[in-house]
C-alpha cells in the first residue's frame, strides 16, 4: 500500500522566508539598541563633563570671593578703604592653568567702575521719573562708542523710555509700548546691561566690539562710580557738562601716583574746585573711591569643551558677600582683564576707531 504523504516544498520555503524574517527584525532591534545605548552614554558623559566643568567654574568662584572678602578685611586692618584695579588683592587675572583634568582661567572686574544705566532715573516714592542730565551724559557715551554716532540721542531716549515708569513718549526720540510689536517696556530700572539689546533702534551692527559691555552696568540707583577704576571713556561722559576733559585728566594723574583715597581729596583740586557748591555737591553725591559689586568670569576647558561663568557679587562693608546674578554665557572673546582696556586709554583710538 502506497504511502498517501506527499512533500511539501512550498511550506519549507515559508518557514525559510520566516526565519530571514525574524533574523532580520532581531538584527534591526539590536541596531536600534546599540544605536539608543550610544547615544544615551554620548549624552551622558555630555552631562556629566559639563557639571563637572561647571563644579570646577563654581569652585574658582568661591576662591575669587574669599578673595574679596580677604581684600575688605585687609582694607579695615590698614583703615584704607579704597579698591582699585592695580594695587588691590581682589583685581585676579588667572590665566590659563591646569587643574585636575581641566585648564582654568579667571578674572575678577569692578561694576562700580562703568555707566550705570539705571542712572537715568530717580526715585520718587514707587515712581522712577527721567533724569535730564544723565540721559544726555549716556549719550556722550554712546556717541562715542557706536558705530553710527548719529544713533547715540535716540538710543539714550529710548533707554530712559525704557525704564521710567510712565508710558509717555517723553523725548522726540523715544520709545514707549506701542512702539515695540513683541515686548514691552518694564518701567522699572534694568536688571542687566544688555537691556540696551532689547531698545527699538538697536542693533548688532551698532556694537563694534564685545568690549563695549565693559564700559556698561546695571547696577542699584545708588550705586556711585568708582573714580579708581572708572575707564576713560565713562569719565569723560560722566564729566561732559561739568568740568570736561580736564576733569579725567585730573583723575587719571592722580591715579598715576596711587589709589585716590577720598573724593573730598578729589573735589579739592581743580577743576573740581572751581564748581559751583550745589555743582559740585551734585557730582560728588555719585562717586566714591570704593566699590560693592564685582564680576567674577571663570572658563574652564575640559576634554576639548569649554565653559563659561559670570558671576555678579555684592560686598558689603557693613553685612555678608553674596552672589546676586550668575549665568552661563558664550564664549565670544577673552575674559575682561581687572582693568578696563580704556582704563589708562583714550576711547578716540579704540574701541570705535574702525567704524
């Protein structure tokens, strides 16, 4: 009796196709797998070298404030408090140095030694209401700094417009909410200094070179300018409607032989002397030979990645030292040194002599 089994080579050839089938989806999810697995440990040691660098960038900046805090407590010893960016413990200028696996860099700048944008106002109770003469003294400093001077009125308009607390356009060239499509103004005193990025008629192209930031803060009303660490170009703003240029060069001469260490020693010389009293009073109300806010910049380079901090600081004669700001910020050219560049410089043959 014949077997009624028969082969069937059509059913073998299915199984075939289904184990190349199942092969195939095994080696894709492992693909897949290994894929994901790469990428999450790539992105992992991302993670963990940036919070290192930034641990190392935290560490440096607690050294540079124990640094100032050395520096009052060394000031209150010798009964001399003044901080300038020459002869001072605090003015740190760390350049690159190896640290473990990481390469760090570091420099400590005085706030108090630039324009202080929130001059623009005073305060009246919980009003903050334009200040004339400030206004046209940050003017001076932008029409020398820009890259269009012609731009310098109407930026200064638009800055005080952009912080006092009305909503009326005060100046010709001002600028209140209607004219801004995507914001509005705080009407209130800026937070930072690149505010001034936020202005109607600001642009990139109006900023020559990352040096101008320097010679800006934004810092409390009032905060006085530090004469023993105020560059050039902000004397010469600050001092426009008064006593001019003799008035910087006065500063910078006295600087020359040493910290000044009171601004009633200032005051007594000329042209300073030559003021009229309310003048005189007036001016010497904002500045001071001594500072309480401080920039602290740390790169840190680890395994060809790099990082930077800035970190803002108040240090108060009578009270703590404490951190008020700190950001992350990109690199776009070197730390500022201690001193200003324009510090011992002219602003004619810097930081706007190509535009």
């Amino acid at each position: 009796m014949r077997s009624m089994t028969k082969p069937v080579p059509r059913q073998r050839g299915m199984a075939l196709i289904v184990v190349l089938m199942i092969v195939s989806l095994m080696t894709v999810i492992a693909t897949e797998v290994m894929f994901r697995q790469d990428r999450f440990r790539a992105r992992t040691e991302n993670l963990t070298d940036w919070d290192q660098r930034y641990q190392y960038a935290i560490a440096a900046e607690t050294v540079a404030i124990q640094g100032l805090i050395d520096d009052l407590e060394d000031d209150r010893n010798n009964n001399a408090l003044v901080d300038d960016c020459v002869e001072e413990q605090w003015p740190v200028n760390l350049p690159p140095t190896p640290y473990e696996d990481a390469v760090l860099s570091a420099t400590v700048q005085d706030l108090q030694g630039r324009f202080n944008l929130n001059w623009l106002v005073t305060q009246q109770g919980t009003e903050f209401i334009r200040d004339e003469i400030w206004r046209e003294r940050l003017a001076s400093l932008l029409q020398a700094t820009l890259t269009e001077p012609g731009k310098a009125e109407r930026l200064s308009h638009e800055m005080v417009d952009w912080i006092d607390s009305n909503n009326i356009v005060d100046g010709i060239e001002g600028a209140e909410d209607p004219d801004y499509r995507w914001r509005r103004t705080p009407n209130a005193p800026a937070m930072h200094e690149s505010e001034l990025r936020a202005l109607r008629s600001m642009t990139a192209g109006d900023i020559p070179d990352p040096l101008f930031w320097g010679l800006f803060s934004a810092l409390p009303l009032d905060a006085r300018l530090n004469v023993n660490t105020a560059p050039q170009p902000v004397l010469d703003a600050v001092f426009a409607d008064n006593v001019g240029s003799a008035g910087r060069q006065q500063i910078v001469a006295m600087r020359e032989e040493g910290p000044i260490s009171s601004i009633d020693e200032l005051m007594a010389q000329a042209p300073f002397s030559a003021m009229e009293a309310d003048a005189r009073q007036a001016l010497q109300e904002k500045l001071d030979v001594r500072s309480s806010y401080f920039q602290v910049m740390v790169d840190v380079r680890r395994n060809d990645q790099r990082s930077r901090l800035v970190t803002r600081i108040r240090r108060l004669e009578q009270g703590p030292t404490e951190v008020f700001s700190r950001q992350l910020v990109p690199i776009l050219g070197p730390l500022e040194p201690p001193c200003n560049p324009f510090y011992s410089e002219p602003l004619a043959d810097g930081i706007n002599s190509d535009g």
